[in-house]
C-alpha cells in the first residue's frame, strides 16, 4: 500500500537561503486603502548622497577588474582604499543615525521576506508594512513593503510574525542577497 503525503505538514519550499541574524529593523504599518508612499520612512536628505556612493562603488569594482590584469599592486592598494572608505563611512553612519537598542533583534532574513518576534499580537495577516533594515557589519539599510502572511503566539507568550516582500527594488534585495552570502561565510569560518 503507498503512502500518501500527509496535508497537516507540507513539504517546506524555499526559494531563497534563509539566516538567523540580529539586525537593526524599523517597521511601519501601511493602510490597506492608500497606495504604497515612495519614501515611507519620511526621506532622508542623504538618499541621493548614499545612491552616488553605490553608483561610485560600483564603478570602482568594475575598473578593479580590467586593472587586475595588469597591476596587481594597484589593485590590492586601491582596494584597501575602498575598505577604508566603506568602513569610515559605516563609522559615519552609525554615529549619524544609531539605532536604538531595543530596535536590535533576532529575526530571520531571506530576500523573499522576513519573521520577527513582537510581544503583542499588534501584526495580522495581511496587513502591510514598510520594513528598513539595518544589516551589520556592513549597516547597508535595504528596505521594502512587506505583507504579513502568518503572524502566531509562541511559547514564550510573543508573536511571530513572518512577512513577504511585495515591494522591493532589485539593489534592496541584491543587498539583502550579499549578506545572507556573507553570513553564511562567516558561519563556515566559525566552524
């Protein structure tokens, strides 16, 4: 006789690697009945500063590439350069704008979405929320619309909540991507 697969407990598909992490995470409640705002964390007057950074990296990276070929040298100092440059900007930026403590948390991050804990049952399904995220060491801050698709009680007495990004633009989600990569890597090294 063949088993037939039970329907209480479906096979668990993913389509992006998740991770455990702790980060930095904003959230906003969006009305049902009024269309997704453009900013929904009210702009920052650094946005247009922070996209010319991205647009800069991003050629420096392409120019490391051609350069390799033909000076490794060059190429390990300029790329020096640019860490030292990435990481005083992420002193900069933390000190500008530093999260408060209890803005920290464990959560699990995919680029298809993200679960964390609240104590109150303050999220349903199907509500919508702007969510900004802090991702350290780095602190990019990718942030998107998200839906909630389940929301429980926990032992403990909180509510998990996990929720799907419907909204996210590609660089968000690229970022999202690397430091799950990078996560996993760091993991690897630990071990």
């Amino acid at each position: 006789m063949a088993l037939e697969p039970s329907s209480a407990n479906p096979p668990d598909r993913r389509d992006y690697f998740r991770i455990e992490d702790r980060i930095g995470l904003e959230i906003r409640r969006l009305d049902a009945d009024t269309p997704t705002p453009n900013d929904p964390f009210n702009g920052d007057h650094l946005d247009d500063l922070r996209a010319e950074l991205r647009r800069l990296d991003q050629d420096i990276r392409l120019h490391l590439a051609s350069l390799a070929e033909r000076d490794r040298l060059m190429t390990t100092l300029i790329k020096s350069l640019n860490g030292k440059l990435d990481t005083l900007a992420r002193i900069m930026a933390f000190e500008q704008n530093p999260l408060q403590q209890d803005q920290w948390q464990q959560v699990t991050l995919s680029e298809g979405g993200i679960a964390f804990i609240t104590p109150t049952a303050s999220y349903q399904r199907g509500d919508r929320l702007a969510v900004r995220m802090t991702l350290p060491p780095e602190l990019f801050r990718p942030q998107g619309i998200a839906e909630v698709v389940d929301a429980r009680a926990d032992d403990a007495g909180n509510w998990r909540v996990h929720a799907e990004f419907t909204s996210i633009h590609d660089s968000d989600r690229q970022q999202i991507a690397r430091h799950v990569m990078r996560w996993q890597v760091r993991q690897r090294q630990k071990n």
